[in-house]
C-alpha cells in the first residue's frame, strides 16, 4: 500500500488533522530501527485480523442495521490504522507483514455473540497496543500507536455499553 493511498484512507476517514499525524509518523519511521519496525508489523498483522472480523461477523447477515453501521466504521478505524502502519513499514525500509494475526472465533450464532467476540478482539488490540508501546525506542511512533490505542479502547467501550457491560474495564486499568 502506497503512502498516497494510506493518505487517501485517512484523509476520507478523519479529514486533515489525521493527515497531519500520518504525515508524521511516516516521517519518524523512516529513522525507525528494526526493533520498531517489527513491532509496526505485529500491529499490521493484528489490524489484518480485525479487519477480518468485522467482515466474517457482517458475512453472518445477523447484524441489526445500528450495528452493523458501528461494525463498519470500526472496520474503517482498522483499516486506516493498517494503512498507515503499511506506509510507516515501508518508510523505514522494511517491508510489512502480510500475515494476518489468529483470531480464535466462538460460535457466531446470534448478534450477542458477534458482540461479545468483537469486544475480545478489541480488547485483544487494545492490550497488544498497550504491551507494544514501550518497546518501541521512537517516543514519537509511541505516541501515534499510543493514538491507536485509544482509538481501540473507545472501539471496547462502545460494545461493553451495547452488551450491559459497563464500565468496559472494571478495574481501571487494560488488561
């Protein structure tokens, strides 16, 4: 995925103010060291699989009209964040994952069960977000995967609301 597609994706998603944060984390990344340049790809390979989700969950035609539209925006969320992880990769050098994370999927029965398995895949995202954070030496790649992370405990918070399930992290704190 180019650079101007992963603008094009961003640009249609949040207008100007994502630009200018993609713009810039693509510049930091072309400095990144390898250690951050993998941890972009096991981020690419964890979007891959969101993507993923919300589409075998749309493919089950179980979805109500209101969740499928929230449903689809998340998976918009996704797929910008794997653009722009694609086009940081392939600025600093190296060359993005093409894998896409294992999901483990529970029966896709009803739409309470979609809901359920979306809230663990989030959670999932959110707690790799968390963990990978850290490592990353770029303070600056930091903060914009930091950016994500926030995106993708709001993506948590939403469904725990849809399910009765509030607050979406009982102790305060990801897991």
């Amino acid at each position: 995925m180019s650079l101007s597609r992963a603008r094009f994706l961003v640009a249609s998603g949040v207008g100007a103010s994502g630009l200018v944060l993609l713009d810039r984390f693509v510049a930091r990344a072309a400095t990144a060291d390898a250690g951050d340049i993998s941890s972009m790809n096991a981020a690419i390979e964890l979007e891959r699989a969101g993507i993923k989700a919300y589409d075998d969950a749309a493919a089950t035609k179980l979805l109500s009209p209101k969740v499928a539209d929230a449903a689809a925006l998340f998976k918009r969320d996704h797929q910008m964040h794997l653009a722009a992880l694609i086009a940081a990769v392939q600025a600093g050098g190296g060359t993005p994952s093409l894998a896409t994370a294992k999901l483990d999927y529970p029966q896709l029965s009803t739409e309470h069960d979609i809901l359920l398995f979306a809230r663990d895949v989030e959670e999932k995202a959110a707690s790799t977000y968390l963990s990978v954070i850290p490592e990353l030496k770029d303070r600056e790649l930091a903060g914009v995967m930091g950016s994500i992370l926030g995106v993708e405990t709001i993506h948590v918070g939403v469904l725990a609301q849809v399910l009765g399930a509030f607050p979406p992290y009982p102790s305060g704190f990801v897991k």
